[in-house]
C-alpha cells in the first residue's frame, strides 16, 4: 500500500515536471516564432504579422471547437464583421481611435449577432452536424452581405483607408504604422489572447468544456448550464475572430469581400485540424508555418499550392489525424526513455 | 424526501412511463425490479430531466420539480449514477471530483478527502486519468462524485454493471450505509438481484412503464413471487 502510494506520488511529480517542461517548451517556441520576423525585411515582416492574424483567427476557432467540441465555419463572417467594422466606423472617428471604435463596434457586432443566433441554436438543443451548417449559412450570408450592400460595404472593390491602429487621450497619441510596430501591436494581441485561453481552460472552465464534449447529458446531471457554457464560448470565439478581422483591416488598411468567404473559415478549419484541435498553442503554430510554405511554394508556381496543401491535408487524415503538435509529442514520449523523463517503468 | 405521481414520459414515440408512481424516503433505499426495457433507466433519466416528462409529478421535499432544468435539478439535491458510470475519462480523477462541486448549488460541496473517505482505493489515484481506472474504481469514483454535491436523492443505475463480485459486495454494504448516516433517499435500478435485496428496504417492479407491484425484499426470495413479477 505504502510503496503504491509513493509511486503514485512520484508520478504526480513527473507528471507536473512533464507538464511544466513542455509549459516552457511551448513559450520558447512561440517567442521564437514571434521574435525571429523582427529581424527580416518589412515586406516579409508584413507577410508575418498577416500569418499571425489568420493563426488569431484559427486559434478562435480552435477554442470553440477543440476545446467545446463544435465545429464553426461561421468564423469569417465574425472575421468580416471586425474587419468592414474597421474600414466603415474607422475613418469616421476623429484623431487616432479610429481603429480602436472600428474594433469595438466590430466586435460588439460579432458578440450580438453571435449571441442571438447561438441563444436559439444552443438552447434550442441544435448541436453537431446541424449547428455546423447553420454556421456555414452565416458566413454565406455575411459574404452577400458584404458584396450586395455596395453603398456601405463598397461591394466588390471593398473599402480603402481603414486607419491603423492607434489611441489618443486628450493631446496624447500614438500610431502604428510602420511594419515592426504593426507586427508588434498583432504579436502582443495575439500572446495575451493565447495566454488567457491557456490559463481559462485549465481551470474549471476547462474541465466544465472536457466533460461536456465527453457527454453532455452527463455534465447537465453535474449541475452544469451547459447551454450557457457553450453559448458563452461561442460568443467569445466569435469576438476573438472579430478582433483579428479587425486587426487585418487596421494592418492592411483595405478590405475586400473575399476576406469573407468560405474559404477564410476553411483554412481556419485546415489551421487547427493541422496544429491539434484543443492544443490552442498548435493551431497558431501551423498557421505560422502554413502560411510561411505557402510563401514559398508559389514564389516558384502558383498553381502547385493548393494541389500541394489538398494532397498533404489526405495524408495528414491517415498519417497523423490528431495534428502536429500530438505528433511531437508522441514522437518524443517514443524517442526518449521514461526514465530519462524520469517516470517510473 | 422523493415523491413521484403519475408521471408519464418518452422519448419520440409512444410513452416509455405510462403513469408511475413511487415514493421514498429519508434513509430508504428503493430498489426498482424489472425486466430488460420496461422503462427502468428511462424512469431515472426522467426524474434528472434528461428526458422530458409529459404529465405527473416530481417532487423533493414537496418542492415540484417539473418544468425545471437538468442542472437546477442537480443542484436541489438530485443525484445521479447513470449505467456505465458517467465519470469523464479524459480528467483526473481529482478533477471528477471537483467538477462535481456545482451540483452542490447552495449547500457546501463534500471536500475531495471527504468524497473518497469510503474508498481508499481511489486516495492514491487521485492524480490518474479516471479512464485509465478498473471497472471497480471506476463505480466508486460516480458513487464519489455523486456524493459531492451532497444530495438529498441518490439515483443509481446498474452499479453492479461490469464489476467484479467482490467489489459489488463492498457498493452494496456502501450503499445501505450511506442511506443509513447520511439519510440519503436513494433509488437504485439492479440486475443483480442478490445486491438488491441485500441493500434495498423496499422492492418494486416496474413491468410495461408502471409500477405494478411493492414489498419487502424478503418476499422477492420466494421463487414463485419472482416468477410471477420478473418471469425468472
């Protein structure tokens, strides 16, 4: 009993040693990856801060449905939203906040329209496959939305001059608009949002989200709204993607409907499926690393991209289904001994 | 404590409970007899809101509990085991625990010590992914939770399901004593009819979505009487 017990205990310990090694493996990674662009050239920094919206924008997603288990394509019509939101309120607001109201109504926006849609869908009991189509109309909708109402939207040209970010208090104020600022503002948007989620779901909101993709019924007889949970994580994935729609239209300073589109809510989709659902950190990473090959690939042919990410995402489905990032870590639990790890055999 | 009249439910078609009416009480445990789909399971899944009721009534203390949710229900006092366990195998087992504390509602939730005093078994699993747990833990681990909220009625459904005997001995004997010090009402569904009868104050059988029959559990030793109402 005695000996049990104090294998249990050592094992508890590696666990948390384990836990905390690959804590601070994750936030070398990702410093590395949000440090290295700074020393590149402006255009490629640009191409870098882009990456780190859309990775905002998969990292949204990958809270909603890696870590509450429903599977959105409703993310670019909230992208959209913070995005037109930027480009329309932006150059009407004196000074420098006209990013900061853009953002705001945007994401005020995204969370109402969020919010009524995922109320009736979510207490109506619509879950699954069902829910995902109603989210995949959303953005159908957002996409005409943002083509048909040309008077405000600019149709299909889009809009030009929505104003970079910035913040003006009484004489004070500050802009970014030169690449390492703008890729800095998106870099530290982008660490807080993937820090607090990692923080929230480890705690009681994450093990209230594990036990209702591991059966809702049973997390209901727990004492648990889980409507209300689910609706509160919907909304504020919602939001999230809102932010980084608003962001690429601050950075860009233009928006186009095809930002939109169902295509926008695919990559997301690629994105975390390819970093590991519910891993939060591997969903930014592939996106990094995504667009990074994508940059490549058609430097040299255009059409070679897409033939190349459909034919890797088939082998990705057999070869290593749950992502990358669970790939890493099998991979290294294999390669290096338990007891190196110090684990007890 | 539990009182339940006339309750009608189902699923999609056709009422699976065509009228049930039971009570228990304060310190009693219950156990419901039945052949394979007479609305055994159907009838628990009803009394948490998992399964919508059309007509009749639920009430824990007098207070009726019909039109109220899943969660509220939790949180008055009603707590249930359901078959196959429900504890969440991609959590610790501590962490079952303590995502057991909201059904406590306004009462103080049972400490994580104080929920796995009966089973000592589990102290030193606590830091273990409950799926990786014998079939035995597994059952002391939803008997556990269920405990943390500090229920007023206990539903347990097949606790003897897939655990070996020795270990259905120890729920039994747990069982009758939580009834006994914490008056507990508790209702248990069991094919095992040696634990039922060894744990339960009062048998009653449930045949076509009603209940048809009531007694001791020392008249279901008759083989006759179990002939009658269980056709064994």
């Amino acid at each position: 009993m005695t000996l049990q017990a104090s294998s249990s205990s050592v094992k508890a310990t590696t666990q948390n040693k384990g836990g905390l090694a690959s804590i601070s493996l994750s936030a070398g990674l990702m410093a590395a990856v949000l440090a290295y662009p700074l020393l590149l050239s402006s255009y490629q920094m640009d191409v870098a801060r882009d990456a780190l919206i859309f990775a905002l924008l998969a990292l949204s997603l990958d809270f909603l449905w890696g870590k509450a288990g429903v599977l959105s394509f409703g993310q670019a019509a909230f992208f959209g939203m913070g995005a037109y939101a930027v480009a329309i309120v932006g150059p009407m607001v004196p000074n420098d906040n006209g990013a900061l109201a853009g953002m705001v109504t945007g994401i005020g926006l995204a969370v109402l329209v969020s919010g009524i849609v995922g109320y009736f869908l979510i207490y109506g009991g619509v879950r699954g496959a069902y829910l995902t189509i109603v989210t995949l109309a959303l953005t159908l909708i957002a996409r005409n939305v943002a083509t048909s109402w040309a008077s405000v939207t600019g149709g299909e040209a889009g809009l030009i001059g929505a104003p970079p970010p910035g913040l003006s208090i009484g004489g004070w104020s500050v802009t970014a608009s030169d690449s390492v600022s703008l890729y800095l503002v998106v870099a530290i948007v982008l660490s807080v949002t993937l820090t607090a989620l990692w923080a929230a779901s480890r705690g009681r909101l994450g093990r209230v989200l594990t036990a209702i993709q591991d059966d809702e019924a049973k997390a209901r007889a727990l004492g648990y709204d889980t409507s209300g949970y689910l609706l509160a994580v919907f909304v504020l994935s919602s939001g999230l993607a809102a932010i980084a729609g608003g962001l690429y239209a601050s950075a860009a300073g233009y928006v186009a409907p095809d930002l939109v589109g169902l295509l926008l809510s695919t990559q997301a989709i690629v994105h975390v499926a390819f970093g590991g659902r519910g891993t939060l950190i591997g969903p930014v990473l592939a996106t990094v690393l995504v667009i990074h090959v994508q940059q490549e690939v058609s430097s040299f042919s255009y059409a070679l991209w897409p033939l190349l990410l459909g034919a890797f995402f088939i082998a990705m489905v057999f070869l290593f289904p749950k992502g990358l990032l669970p790939l890493i870590s099998d991979l290294v639990h294999r390669l290096v001994p338990r007891r190196d790890r110090g684990g007890t055999a | 404590m539990l009182s339940v009249d006339n309750l009608v439910a189902s699923y999609n078609a056709g009422p699976v409970l065509q009228g049930v009416s039971l009570s228990v009480q304060a310190g009693e445990v219950v156990a419901l007899l039945g052949r394979n789909g007479v609305g055994k399971s159907t009838l628990l899944r009803t009394l948490v809101g998992l399964v919508p009721s059309w007509n009749g009534s639920i009430r824990i203390d007098g207070t009726p509990l019909a039109p109220i949710a899943t969660h509220d229900i939790a949180r008055m006092g009603m707590a249930l085991v359901p078959q196959g366990r429900g504890i969440i195998g991609k959590l610790s087992v501590a962490d079952n625990l303590r995502a057991a504390m909201r059904a406590a509602g306004s009462r103080p939730a049972l400490s994580i010590d104080q929920a796995i005093a009966p089973f000592p078994a589990l102290r030193e699993k606590l830091p273990a992914m409950a799926g990786t747990l014998s079939g035995g833990q597994q059952q002391q681990l939803a008997i556990a939770r269920a405990m943390v909220g500090r229920p007023k009625v206990l539903l347990l459904d097949e606790p003897s399901e897939g655990v070996q005997p020795n270990i259905v001995q120890q729920i039994g004997q747990l069982v009758r004593k939580l009834a006994d010090e914490s008056g507990l009402a508790i209702l248990i569904v069991e094919q095992n009819l040696e634990l039922a009868l060894a744990t339960a104050n009062r048998c009653i059988v449930m045949a076509k979505g009603r209940i048809v029959h009531s007694g001791p559990p020392d008249e279901f030793r008759n083989e006759a009487v179990l002939r009658r109402h269980l056709a064994l």
